[in-house]
C-alpha cells in the first residue's frame, strides 16, 4: 500500500472510508442493477432504483453509466462476456480427451455462470430482446457469437482428433446449448417448465445430457479393434 495511502487510512479514517466507497461504486452498481433486471426486467427497471440499491443518487449513477441501456451493458460484461477469455485460455492448455473437455465445459457453465444470479440475464433477453433490438444485437455479438464459436472449436477438436463423426458443427453445438437453456428458464421462470413435483439436480441432468450428446458425437468403435 502507498505511504500516502496507509496514513490516510490511519489518521482520517472517516475520509479513507469514503473514498474507497467512491471506488467501490461502479462494482456496487453493477451488482444492484443485476438484482434488479433479473428480478424486475429491463423495461421495468428504473435507474433511480439500481442507485437507491446501491446507496448512491440516481446522477452519481449516471457519472459512471451515462444510460440504462449503457448500465445493462456494462453488467453483461461483467458477469458473462468477460468470461470468455478464460474460457478460451482454458482450452488452449485442455490435455484431456475431447470428450472430458465437452464434460467440463458444461459442469463449469453451470458452476460459474449457469447457478448463479446471472444466468437470469440470458432468460431476460429471450423474452425481452425483441424490444430491445439494439441490445439483443449487443448481447449476440458479446455473448451468444463468443459462446458459439468456442463450442465450435471443442466439437471441431473432436472431429480433428477422430473422436467425434464428421458432423454439421454449426448445428451441432446447439445440442450443448439447449439443455443449458433449459436449466436457466427453469431456474428462473418459477421452475414452470417442469410438472412441480419432479425435483432437478441441474448437475446431474447436465451430467446425462453430456454423455447424451458424446453418445450422438462419438464415432462407433471400428470392427475388429
């Protein structure tokens, strides 16, 4: 920590207090406005209500955030297309079979994306995109078009590799996607897609609908080996 930093902490706590706050905003901003457009949605959601959440004025929120379209890009970043760096890095370095990394892929959606709060925001721009046209362009273009062409570069690896049938890729990976389409309008439509009384282990349905997939994908042992 710099000196003038420690002896600000030290002797004016009250004004160190505040200024971390200040530099703390933009993050308590963009976890209040996800609260909000996975509760409320977009179009209900109020600008004055994301800053009220985060204990600011509604201009101190428009310092950071000019708009609330500009707000809602900022939390799709934040918590879903920022993701994919990692994500890619992630397979480069993968040694296992092509098949193990389809298995990852999918637990791993669920663990840092698909379970948590923000997987919501993919449930609102299926029922809100439409009115929406400009962010339903942002989102494919930061979320849907990123997330496809990694799902391209596993089945592809598996085809390269012998282990997967010369398949359709751009058709195939919407095998992977839908299960996980399922599992977020469950998780936030009231589980109404199910009959209410069926319980759902989200990885464990994961889990069978991975070897559903690899079952469809894997080419069959050749005779005689």
């Amino acid at each position: 920590m710099p000196a003038s930093r420690f002896i600000s902490d030290k002797f004016f706590p009250e004004r160190a207090k505040r200024e971390r706050r200040k530099e703390a905003r933009p993050g308590e901003l963009l976890e209040a406005a996800l609260d909000l457009f996975v509760d409320k949605g977009f179009a209900a959601t109020r600008a004055e209500e994301v800053a009220a959440r985060a204990g600011v004025s509604k201009g101190t929120l428009f310092l950071y955030f000019p708009s609330k379209e500009e707000l809602f890009k900022a939390v799709v970043m934040e918590n879903l297309a920022g993701r994919f760096k990692e994500w890619n890095a992630e397979f480069e370095v993968f040694e296992g079979s092509t098949c193990d990394m389809l298995r990852y892929c999918m637990r791993v959606w669920w663990e840092r994306v698909g379970s948590t709060k923000a997987s919501g925001l993919t449930k609102l721009m299926l029922s809100e995109g439409r009115n929406f046209p400009e962010l339903a362009e942002f989102y494919r273009q930061e979320v849907v078009r990123p997330g496809h062409a990694l799902l391209r570069r596993i089945i592809r690896r598996g085809i390269d590799s012998g282990e997967f049938a010369p398949v359709d890729v751009d058709h195939a990976i919407y095998a992977v996607i839908a299960p996980m389409i399922f599992l977020m309008l469950w998780k936030h439509s009231a589980m109404i897609c199910v009959d209410g009384q069926s319980e759902i282990d989200p990885e464990k349905y994961l889990a069978i609908q991975a070897e559903t997939v690899l079952h469809g994908l894997s080419l069959p042992p050749r005779a005689g080996l």
